[in-house]
C-alpha cells in the first residue's frame, strides 16, 4: 500500500483511501478473529495497488513481482495469525513454516517476472483476451470442484 | 480423521479468481502476478491434500502415585501416513499439572516416522483418574486442509492421599482376641507385667517369681497382659464439605484417613472403613496391606453427593461396626445427620472418638456486620454440637490449618485418660 501511493502521481488521496480501507478490515479481522474479514481485507490492498496502474497507465510496472510477493506474504502471516494455536511449535516445524513462507515469496517473484516478460512480449488480441477470460474461469472451477470434492 | 477446508482456501480461490478477472478487465499483467501465487498456493494444495494415518498410545511410569508425586508420561505417535503440522493436545485432569514438557505441541511428522514425546506431571491432588485421550489436529503444508480426531488411549492412574506425619496411634479402650500390639486388660500370654498369683499346679516354672516367693514362703507366678490386636472403623463423614478452589475439608480428612489406616493396619489391627453419607461406601474390618490398598481405593470413589435423605447408622451394615471396635470418626461437623449417627453410635456402646476437620480455613473472612453475626452464630452452634459430643463422653479434636493431625491425636489420647482417671 505504501508503494502505491509513494508510486502514483495522479489521486494519490484514492489509492491511499481504497489502501487504507483495506488496511482497517485486515486490522479488524486479526484480533476480531474474523477469518472471512481478512480476504477483503487483501483484496482491497490490492485494488489499492489495481487503482494505481489504473491511473498511472503506460508501461508495465517491474515492482509487481515485489508488491505480488509482499501481498502474499502477509496473506500467509494473516491466516497463520488467525489460527490462534496454543500449541508450542517445534523448532523443526517452525523453521520449516517460516522457510515454507519464505520460499513462497520468492516463487512468486520469480514467476511474476516470467509471467510479466511474457506478458511485455505478447501482442494482445481477441484470441488472448478469451484465453485469459477461459483460464480465469476455469481456476475458479477447478478450485471449486476439487474443494467440493475434498471436503469432509 | 475428519477433513475440513480452512477459511483460507476460499480466500485463496476468490483472490485468485478476482485478480485474474481485474487483470483481464483492465489489461494489466501486474495484476496477474497478484492474483499467481494465490491460485497455484490453491491448486498445488488441492491436489497434493492427503490423508494423514497417525497412531497413537500414552504409557505412564507408575499407575499408583501419592499427592505431590511427579510422574512420567510418554506419548507415543506413530505416522502412517505424515502431516506438515500436527498438533497434539493431552487431555489432563485439573488435579495432574504439567511441570515440563509442552502440551499442546505442533510437531512435524514424516511418512512412517514414530516419535515419543514425554511429559512430566505432578500429581496435585488425590483421586482416581484415566489419561490418555489425545486430541490430533493435522494441517498440509500449503494450510488449506484440517484433519482432526480424537484418540481415546487411556491408561488409570490412581493418585492417593499423602500421609499425614502421625506420632502415636489412639489406643482402643477394648482389644480383640487375636494377637497384636496392644497390651490388653485381660491376663495372658505377653511380656508386660500385670500382677502376682499363687502358684497352681500347670503354671510354669520360668513364669514363678523366686524374688516373690522367697518372700511369702511360697510359689508365686507372674501374670502378664496378653497382646492383642484391636478392631478400628475409620468413619468418614461426606454429608457435606467446604470448599475454596480447588481445596475441600475432604481433602485433609482422606488424607488422615489413609495415614490411620496404614499406621494402624502395620500394628495388625483389623481396619475397616464407613464413607457415610449421601453415597454409603464401606468395607469389612481386615488385616494386613491388601486391606490398606482396598481401603485407599474405596476412598478414592468417595465423593460428597447431596443428598437431603435422612440416613442413620442403622443403614450401616452391622458387620461393618463389630462389637468393641475403636470408631474414628473424620468430620466437618456440618450436618445434622452426621452428628446424630455419632451420637448413636456412642448410645450404642462404641468407643466412638471424633477428629473435627475445621472448615475454617475454607471459609473467607466474614464482611460486614451481618456476616460477621451469622458467623458467630455458626460458631456457637458447633460449639454446642461439640458440648452435646463431651456430655456423651465423645472426645472431639479440632483439627486445622494451625494444627497437625498427631497433635488432634495427642489431645484426644490426653482426654481419654483423664477420663479415664475421673471415672476410676
């Protein structure tokens, strides 16, 4: 959220408004225990990060993998707050967590860099737009079916 | 095990799903490398879910402790099947307090790994108890799936009372007939001198007094009191109880009730026992450390029950109370009923001594004037209870906080004989 509104030139007050909000609902859902809270929460530090390309335009911005990373992160430490377990870690499983959150954020550094020079290379067009429309749509299944089918 | 999605993967899939449709309405790639890691974190998650098989059993290092005891406890669990995290929670009873070791514990189990995990606890209270029931929560690593169960693995354990340091044992007024310890009224075989006699054809020579009998001119025997053994009834009164926390008046008379009866059973005394009250519990006066083991652990199921039916002795099994037996009985002194049966039972012949376990350390300090009046009046009304008890020449001995259970014991040996002396 910070870097969205360091970064952006133009309504700075929106991004930081929509950043803020997002900011207030995760405060909410960490100690209120809300674990539905926090998605939106996220989701609106995102938007927050969504408004300012959105105004800014132009090129695309080589901090995403970073600020992808920083979200995904704070998702991760979000939950794991949320869990409020009593139970004392062993030092294996929490240095193995902490390296799980760790080598997470650097995956998804890495695979936003690939996907942003692919993304820089690619020409566009109908054909890719209902690609991506057809990819979106089936993540949602997919996660959809093997959680129906894996619950309980 | 029973499987449930976390709140974080519908997070995840709607994160995932609204960065990716952000990302094709406004034509940003940056917002799919938002929306990435969310949606592999989901599908990578979903698919590589399994089922943990975990096994489990809990050993104790002793099944019989004393209060203030500290145990060992080994859980061990083995992994069929692993998990990232499990998370293992050891159903303790309050009066067993882990003093090292942690419980819960998240711990990490590979595929076939077993592991053993030790607890110590220390046993704060007496009763009878079973440990083991686990409760086992698993978690993969990617967090989107909960595998919970229950293990019921439990092994008894039975904590008694600890001893009370007793110096001298109450002696009975009558003894029975088999040998013991206590010098008897009657004359017979023994080595404490009782008194002189005639000579009569059949005594033995190594029992004639020659110091005697040169003296008189003639023979004259020795007589010595026979050893006997002696009949004891620990009665426990649990009409009612003080309680403050965790601490009961039961506690301390369990307490001395064990320590008499171990003492008095290592005489060779016969020991019964009588938990009289709501819930009547008794055993038949016995010998010997099997007794002392049957006893403790019918104490153990003593529990105060509520119970507003009118019980008298008459409702005790008569061979539980054998003729000349010495009745100890162990009182709060709180109800009514108890006081009558006590007081029966004296009516009825028995040498009936009473150890008062004072309820007023349980009790907190009276506020207030009103409080302050009802105590006081409490206060006589047990005074009075305690002077019907001395009319019917039953000693009473308060036993409390400041006290100690040998010196209750010493006031009641001390009263008995100048009783004693008064009536002779």
């Amino acid at each position: 959220m910070v870097y969205a509104v360091a970064a952006g030139d133009r309504f700075p007050a929106v991004v930081a408004a929509v950043g803020a909000g997002g900011c207030t609902l995760t405060a909410l859902a960490l100690p209120g225990r809300w674990p539905s809270l926090l998605p939106a929460g996220l989701a609106c530090v995102g938007g927050c990060y969504a408004v300012l390309l959105g105004l800014r335009g132009g090129a695309v911005d080589a901090a995403a993998p970073a600020v992808a990373a920083a979200l995904f992160v704070a998702a991760e430490l979000g939950f794991w707050s949320l869990e409020r377990s009593p139970a004392r870690y062993e030092r294996v499983a929490l240095v193995r967590r902490l390296l799980g959150i760790g080598g997470g954020a650097v995956a998804t550094g890495l695979v936003g860099s690939l996907v942003l020079v692919a993304a820089s290379g690619a020409s566009g067009g109908v054909g890719l737009e209902a690609a991506g429309v057809a990819a979106a749509a089936l993540t949602l299944a997919a996660i959809a079916f093997l959680a129906s089918r894996s619950s309980v | 095990m029973t499987r449930v999605a976390t709140p974080k993967l519908g997070a995840y899939a709607g994160l995932a799903s609204l960065g990716l449709l952000a990302a094709l309405a406004t034509r940003r790639p940056e917002l799919v490398v938002l929306a990435a890691p969310f949606a592999l974190f989901a599908v990578l998650g979903l698919l590589l879910a399994r089922r943990p098989q975990l096994e489990a059993s809990v050993a104790l290092s002793a099944d019989r402790a004393l209060e203030g005891d500290e145990l060992e406890l080994q859980v061990q669990l083995r992994a069929d099947v692993g998990a990232e995290r499990v998370e293992l929670l050891l159903e303790l009873p309050r009066e067993l307090v882990v003093e090292d070791g942690a419980n819960p514990v998240l711990l990490r189990l590979r595929e076939g790994e077993r592991r053993e995990l030790a607890l110590r606890v220390r046993c704060t209270r007496w009763g009878g108890f079973r440990v083991g029931r686990m409760y086992l929560r698993t978690s993969d690593a990617f967090g989107l799936f909960r595998h919970e169960t229950v293990l019921d693995r439990r092994v008894p354990l039975k904590v008694y009372p600890a001893e009370e340091s007793v110096r001298s044992l109450l002696r009975p007024l009558e003894t029975q007939v088999f040998s013991g310890n206590h010098v008897a009224r009657q004359k017979g075989e023994g080595i404490e001198f009782a008194d002189l006699r005639p000579f009569v054809p059949g005594d033995r020579i190594r029992r004639v007094n020659w110091r005697a009998s040169a003296r008189r001119g003639e023979l004259w025997v020795n007589e010595h009191h026979a050893e006997r053994n002696a009949d004891v009834v620990i009665l426990l009164d649990s009409f009612a109880e003080v309680r403050r926390g965790d601490r009961t008046t039961l506690d301390p008379a369990l307490r001395a009730a064990a320590s008499l009866v171990a003492r008095y059973l290592r005489q060779k005394d016969r020991v019964g026992f009588v938990a009289f009250g709501g819930f009547l519990n008794w055993l038949l006066p016995s010998t010997g450390t099997n007794q002392l083991y049957r006893i403790v652990d019918a104490m153990l199921d003593t529990q105060i029950v509520l119970s507003y039916a009118w019980r008298d002795i008459a409702t005790v099994p008569r061979r539980t109370l054998p003729p000349h037996a010495l009745v100890l009985a162990l009182t709060p002194l709180l109800d009514e009923r108890s006081e009558s049966a006590l007081l029966d039972l004296r009516g009825r012949g028995f040498d009936l001594v009473v150890i008062e376990i004072s309820p007023l350390s349980f009790l907190p300090p009276p506020e207030g004037e009103l409080a302050e009046l009802s105590h006081r009046l409490w206060d006589m009304q047990r005074d009075a209870v305690r002077g019907r008890f001395a009319r019917a020449g039953i000693p009473v001995a308060v036993w409390g906080d400041e006290s100690s259970l040998a010196a209750a014991l010493e006031e009641v040996s001390t009263y008995r004989r100048q009783a004693r002396a008064l009536h002779v």
